[in-house]
C-alpha cells in the first residue's frame, strides 16, 4: 500500500506519517513547513517553505484575510496535487488539498480528509457570537470562503477523520454524513511529559498553582480563567500564563493580582510547569482536542476543561479532572476552590491522568492503531 500525507501545516500530520513510514507504506510527505519529529525516509519528504513564507506575510498584512488564506491554500494544494505519487490512500488536511483529494478520486484511491478543529460553520455561529457578547471582534478562527472549500472536501472524500466526539457531532450538525467519520485521536510524549519530582520554584510561597498553556486569547476563553481566578478564594495561590499574549487581553491580565504571565516558550521547556501546577485549566470556547490537556495529563496534572474541548472524554472516563460547561465563570470558580481545599483528591486524578496517558494514549500507542486504520481502508 502507498500512502501520501499531505498537511499545510505540519500540526500532528507527523503522527500520521511516521505510521506509514513504519509500515513501510509512505510514499510521499508534503508540507509547507518542516518537520522536526518526522522519522520516516528523507526521500518522500517534501516542503514548499516559500508557500508558507507567503501565508504569513499575508498573514501580517491583512490579518485572518478571507481571501488571502483560500489564495494560499489553494496555492499549495494545486502545488501538491500535480507533484503527488500515484498512491493507494490520500490523508489531506481540511482546507488544502480539495485538488489532491480530486486527483486521487479519479486515480480510485482512497481518500481521507482530517479535520482537527469543529466545524467552520460552528466558529461563525457560537463562537463569533460569544465574542461579540463579550465585546470582542469575532471572525478570527475560520472564514466564509474556507468552509466552503473544506465542505467540499468532506463531500469528496470516502472518510473524514477527526479527533473527537465535539468535533463529530459538529460536522454532522452541519451536513457531513455520520457514516463518513472515523474518531482516532492524537498520541502524548509519555517520556517527555512525565511526572518527575517538581522543579524548584524559584523561591515563591505558592501553595496553590492554577496553569494555562496556549494562545493567551478570547477565542481560548483565557478571560473567563482570569475572571474566575480574580474571584475565587484562593490563599497562597498563583495563575500562570504560558503563551503568546493577545493584545485583546493584556489589560485584563495585567488588572488581576498574583498573575504570572510567562509567556511564549519552546515546547521542550512546558515540563516544568505542568509538573509545578496544581490545576490544569483549558477553558476554550472551541478546542478540538487540546494537545496541552494530553500534555498535562501525561506529566500528571488534573485538568479543568469545558464541554467544548474535544479531550473531554477521556478526563472524564479517566476522573483525571473536571468538565465545566464554556464561559461559565462562576464554575470555574466552583472547580478551582473545590481543588484547592481538597488537594489529595487533586493529586488522586492527576495520578489518573498519568496512567490513562501511559495505557493507550503514547505516540507509539497511536501510532499503531494508525497503522491498523490504514490497513482497515486498504482491505
């Protein structure tokens, strides 16, 4: 079987094709950016970097353009669809590789489009409305002109892949058909996220820690946490903020006492904090499935997530935290005092957290179901 992996970013494609690579089955990955884990031959490897050079500079000028994101996919996609081996099973990326998935049809090979994210119809109907009751600008997280596109690539392709029940049932709530869905999530660094002895905390007397890892944004529901955690009753305790900062935000941040606001970080220096934080918190609005909730988890911190985050699940059916429903600040408020005054119970699930994250959610776990997925579709 020849498998082709097709991403605009590279996002967890990586995952997807390391498990054809280990099946020997990888003809060919393209990106338009690099790939740092990936572990398969060099030679079906391909980038465009100066189609993502392209994507930001366009970014940069016309900020969550319209037309500017469907031009430069749709650039990349055309790049890709006309370079592509001959193959047994085409996995695109929603938004770039309509083309590809076309090109592949008429060739009868299968075709599966991923989707990581709800539906683009679903940021444009609650999200952008949420934000705008909260007086933010909405219209940040998906455009018009690309849902369209990715609704034809639903059309067009045999399978959907997708992370999550929140994100299933959206794609179906806007048309695409139930059969179509396949839920496979994503894998953790289960040595990289570990729960290892704390680090040292830099001389602070904190006894409580509440951590948030991400984009620091309305879209994330950062200012529910930050409302929630200004006022809760909380002795001793700190919020910590690792991401970059939108600008929407700063005064807020900067108006709530015992704030510490690090930052963006390079992924390798997150263990630290996810094994110093008493409380995970991810209160998005729309998350598909939060790879900081599963990064979290593996170093053995509880987790607070909202019905929107797709790896509400396996909080759940792990009791490795809490689910609380989106932009409810006075539940956050209920779930931080409730951690704070019953921190062995805490400590219970974040051990919960670390064994549901060792027995079946490694990169190496996924990646062989992966593996199974692909000769299921062969079959």
């Amino acid at each position: 079987m020849d498998i082709v992996v097709q991403s605009f970013r590279r996002f967890k494609s990586t995952q997807m094709a390391n498990a054809a690579a280990r099946h020997n089955a990888l003809s060919r990955y393209v990106l338009a950016d690099d790939a740092p884990n990936y572990r398969g031959p060099n030679a079906v490897f391909d980038s465009y970097p100066s189609v993502k050079f392209l994507h930001d500079g366009v970014d940069r000028i016309v900020p969550f353009s319209d037309l500017g994101q469907w031009t430069v996919t749709d650039m990349f996609d055309r790049f890709v669809s006309h370079s592509n081996p001959p193959c047994d099973l085409l996995i695109g990326y929603s938004g770039s590789c309509l083309r590809s998935i076309a090109a592949a049809n008429e060739a009868n090979a299968t075709t599966v489009v991923f989707r990581g994210a709800p539906h683009g119809q679903f940021f444009q109907d609650y999200l952008n409305e949420v934000l705008r009751d909260d007086g933010f600008r909405g219209g940040t997280q998906c455009t018009p002109r690309m849902t369209e596109r990715e609704d034809r690539e639903y059309a067009a392709a045999d399978i959907v892949w997708t992370t999550s029940e929140f994100i299933a049932d959206t794609l179906v709530r806007y048309g695409v058909p139930k059969s179509k869905l396949r839920i496979l999530p994503w894998g953790v660094e289960v040595d990289m996220f570990s729960p290892d002895e704390p680090a040292e905390k830099d001389g602070t007397t904190e006894d409580f820690s509440v951590l948030y890892v991400g984009d620091v944004s309305p879209e994330k529901g950062v200012h529910y946490l930050l409302d929630a955690f200004d006022r809760a009753t909380l002795p001793n305790a700190t919020l910590r903020l690792v991401g970059r900062l939108d600008d929407r935000l700063t005064q807020r941040v900067e108006a709530v006492d015992d704030v510490d606001y690090v930052g963006w970080i390079k992924r390798t220096r997150l263990t630290k904090y996810y094994r110093n934080a008493s409380v995970f918190v991810c209160p998005s609005l729309a998350d598909g499935y939060a790879s900081v909730v599963l990064e979290a988890m593996a170093s053995g911190c509880p987790v607070v997530v909202t019905e929107n985050v797709g790896s509400k699940d396996v909080v759940l059916e792990n009791d490795a935290g809490r689910v609380v429903p989106p932009a409810d600040v006075d539940a956050i408020v209920r779930v931080l005092e409730g951690a704070h005054r019953n921190a062995q119970a805490w400590r219970t699930m974040g051990a919960n957290a670390r064994v549901a994250m060792e027995e079946g959610f490694s990169v190496e776990d996924k990646e062989r179901e992966f593996v199974d997925f692909f000769e299921e579709l062969a079959a």
